[in-house]
C-alpha cells in the first residue's frame, strides 16, 4: 500500500523503532521533523523524514 510506503504514524515509528513514543517525538522535534497530518489523535510523519534521525 503507497500510504503505508510513505507515511507512519507516531506508534508506528516508536514500535519499528524500538523506543519510547515521548522519546521519539523529541528526538523528532529536535531533528527539525514534524508531523504532516493528523489522524485520529495520533501525528503523521514521512518515512523518509524520520529516517534521517
């Protein structure tokens, strides 16, 4: 699925990612990366914007 290719949501990231949601999103927050939409509650990142962390 292209959504799921080029968009994950914050519990996406920290499950992938093996850390802490609070954790991530700081570390997102400092790299200058932020959320694109957001669903439900939850922020959206682009994969290839987390990716540079």
């Amino acid at each position: 699925m292209k959504f799921k290719a080029e968009f994950a949501s914050l519990g996406n990231l920290e499950t992938e990612l093996g850390t802490r949601t609070w954790s991530l999103k700081r570390r997102l927050d400092n790299a200058g990366i932020f959320p694109v939409f957001e669903a439900a509650g939850m922020p959206y990142y682009r994969r290839a914007d987390a990716a540079r962390l």
